[in-house]
C-alpha cells in the first residue's frame, strides 16, 4: 500500500503504508495561512517505546496553526530541525501502532489526543507538574508531526478516551481550548461559587469552554463578544450577562492625544457600568484574559479588589502596557496559565464523556482546506471551534 485515501479506515488495523498526505509549512513560505500551509506527501513518522502512533479521523483547528503558518512571533523552525512542519494541536482518531512501553493504550482504541508532551521523567514530571518539565512542549507547535496529516505520532500520555455520544469531528474540536480553559479557571484562578467572572472573547475556542465551565461551577460568566450572533450564541451557551465590546471605544492605542486618552478612560468606565449594571454592582473576581495588548490594561482596571487576572495568550499583542497602580493598591494578581496536565485533561474530558460540558463547532472543512480554516479563524470570521475532516468518512 502507497498511501491511504482521504475519507477512509484501511483494513488490516495496524497496517502502514509508505507515506502520507500531511498539510505542511515550510520556512521558505512562513507567512498568510492561506499560501503557508499546503498539501504535501512525507514519510510515516517512526515511534519510540512510550508513544503512539494515531489515524487522524479529524482534527481541530486552533490559534497556534496561525502563529505557526505565519513564522510570527517566532519560527516553529526555531523549535526543532526538520525540514517541514505539521501544525495541529487536537486530534481525535483511531490508535494505529504503539511503542514497546505503551500498557494503557491498543491499536483500534478510539482516542482524543491532549497536546501537551514532556519527559515524563524528571522530578517536576512525577511530583510537580509536567507542565513545570523543561522539556515541556506544545504537541504540533513546539514539537512536528502535529494533527493535520493522515497519521500523527504523539505520547501514550496525551491519549484520552473519545466521547462514545460524539461524532469524530465534533471529537476533535475540543482539547486544545477547552483543557486550557478548565486549567485557567479551576486550578489556577479557583473559581467558586457565585464569582463573577468577566470572560474575554466568550464566543471564541477558549471562550465557549469558559462560559460553560463558569456555569457548572456556580459562576456568574459576563460574557464580551463582538456582535449578536456571538451573542446568541453565548446565551445558548448558559450566559446570562453578556456585552458587545463594539458599543465600546476603550482600546488604547499608543499614539493617543491626551484628549483621546480621557475619551478611552471614560469610555473603559461606562464598559465596567454596565458590567456592574449586569451583576447588580459586582465587579468580576475573575477576568478570563487570552486577547492580550488590547485589553490587558482594561482587565486589571476592571477586576475586583483582590481579584485575579488570569492569563494564557495575547492575540492582540505580547507587549502589555498597564497602570501598576491599579493592580496593587487594589491587591489583585496575575495567574499565567499554559494548556493543562494529563489530570487536568483527563478530569475534564469525563465532563464531556458525560454530557455536562459540550463542543461548539462551527464549521467543517475537507482536509485540502485546512489553510482557508487557518486563514479565516486568523480573521476572526469565526465563531466556537473549526475542525477538519481527515479519515472520518463523509
Ligand atoms: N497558552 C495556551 O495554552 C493557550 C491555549 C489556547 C489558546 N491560547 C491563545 O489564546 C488566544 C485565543 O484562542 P482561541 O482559540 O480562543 O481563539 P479564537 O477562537 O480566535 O477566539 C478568540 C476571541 O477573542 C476575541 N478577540 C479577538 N481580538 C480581540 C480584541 N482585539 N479585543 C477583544 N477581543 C478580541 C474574539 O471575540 P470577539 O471578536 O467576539 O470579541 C475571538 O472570538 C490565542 O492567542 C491562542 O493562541 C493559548
């Protein structure tokens, strides 16, 4: 066998041909998604002992394909040596082949893929937390081979059961944002009961997953988006507080006038009104920030005292600009936030194999379209999660 077509599961399990289809970058056309991503026949990637190797049913499409497509802000080729990159960080698909050390996993197993490696190793892996590994990698970001090929190789540890009620798609639309999201809220800013939580881009991959965690945790999400099908959408979603951010003229911009600058305040102050109008007075305890330069500064304005901004991108820009003043004589903190552990995968995808939290998909693509996917989520004509049909039959 030379290559597997699109659409299908080959039989025998388990049996391997020589190559196949993978949607790749290369340094030469890092730049527009459109044009940096393309088609292209490569080898099958070898496995080690503790890993797997997964048919691809469908992938999902996330933010991270961008930066990786556009080179921006640094070069995936700057985090590791071979000659093409597979971008794609969530997977859902069948287990094809494992290492010789591999116990909880067999070929034919159904599985979601989480998308964080480490060493598995060292003392930060076995006591800490294995995002504290040195080691510690983005699966189809930091490290190749990532989802959108028709096989991928990953570690045995990032397998997670596929929810039986989901279809392959759906499967594979959810890790990425979703783990992050539960991460950011549940462990790192502990959400309670009855917090108010200010969610940034509520209709977005991150987003949805927030909005609906808030809920099943007894918190209050005053969901943001940028138009009223978000805002539907959102209030589909279990949001009650929800507000348009473009009714609003507070994003700073660094060649502001004094004039200017004293319009955006102003401008800042009716936007946390109207969330205090929403919550009947509350400011959040919680600010839920992914968008970074250009609302930064409005998050740690808008907190409550001793709130907390917690943090894991910045799509708008990495350098934050913010006065300091508000954040400590208010006692609020910054929490970073990366993805999430294998546990913290693991206890939120049975959220999902139970029906409590559910993915939003907004569109499928055919595999040959994984850049216009790319292309159209980097223009934020997107809402919920994109996914990509690989082997998932039509
Ligand atoms: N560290 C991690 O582990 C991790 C994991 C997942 C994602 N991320 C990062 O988090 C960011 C968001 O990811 P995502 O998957 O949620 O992306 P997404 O699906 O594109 O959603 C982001 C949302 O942000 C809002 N937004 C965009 N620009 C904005 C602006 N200037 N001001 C206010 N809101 C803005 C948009 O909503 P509206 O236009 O409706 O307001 C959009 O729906 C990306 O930068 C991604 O790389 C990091």
């Amino acid at each position: 066998m030379n290559r597997i077509e699109l659409g299908t599961v080959p039989t025998p399990l388990g049996e391997l041909p020589e190559s196949m289809l993978a949607c790749t970058i290369r340094k030469e056309r890092e730049g527009e998604p459109a044009k940096s991503m393309q088609i292209e026949e490569v080898p099958i990637p070898e496995i080690g002992a503790n890993e797997a190797l997964v048919l691809v049913m469908a992938a999902g499409v996330n933010f991270n394909g961008v930066w990786a497509a556009q080179g921006k802000p640094i070069s995936v080729f700057r985090m590791h040596k071979d000659p093409f990159h597979i971008a794609g960080s969530d997977a859902a698909g069948i287990v094809w082949k494992v290492g010789s050390d591999v116990r909880r996993w067999k070929p034919g197993d159904e599985v979601v893929v989480h998308c964080n490696q480490s060493c598995g190793q060292c003392p930060e892996c076995n006591g800490l937390d294995p995002m504290a590994c040195s080691e510690q990698k983005i699966w189809g970001y930091e490290t190749n081979w990532g989802s959108f090929a028709q096989f991928t190789k990953v570690q045995a540890q990032q397998l997670v059961r596929k929810p039986k009620q989901l279809g392959w798609i759906e499967s594979a639309s959810y890790g990425l944002t979703y783990f992050t999201a539960y991460r950011m809220l549940v462990d790192r800013a502990e959400v309670k009961p009855g917090d108010h939580v200010l969610v940034w881009g509520a209709a977005g991959g991150l987003g949805i997953f927030a909005v609906q965690l808030c809920r099943l945790m007894g918190a209050h999400p005053v969901a943001v988006v940028s138009s009223a099908s978000k805002a539907e959408l959102v209030r589909k979603l279990g949001a009650n507080l929800v507000i348009n951010r473009r009714e609003y003229d507070f994003v700073r911009r660094p060649d502001d006038t004094p004039e200017l600058a004293k319009h955006r305040q102003a401008e800042l102050k009716r936007f946390g009104g109207e969330i205090r109008r929403l919550t009947q007075g509350k400011d959040p305890d919680i600010v839920f920030e992914h968008v970074g330069r250009e609302t930064f500064s409005s998050s740690v304005f808008l907190a409550k005292r001793f709130g907390k901004i917690v943090i894991c991108g910045a799509t708008s820009g990495y350098e934050l600009d913010f006065d300091v003043r508000h954040l400590w004589m208010r006692q609020k903190s910054i929490i970073g936030s990366h993805f999430a552990n294998a546990y913290q995968a693991e206890r939120a995808n049975e959220l999902i194999l139970d029906g409590r939290i559910r993915p939003v998909l907004d569109q499928v693509f055919e595999f040959h379209d994984t850049p216009q996917a790319h292309q159209l989520m980097k223009e934020n004509r997107h809402q919920g999660k994109l996914a990509i049909r690989i082997q998932a039959p039509k």
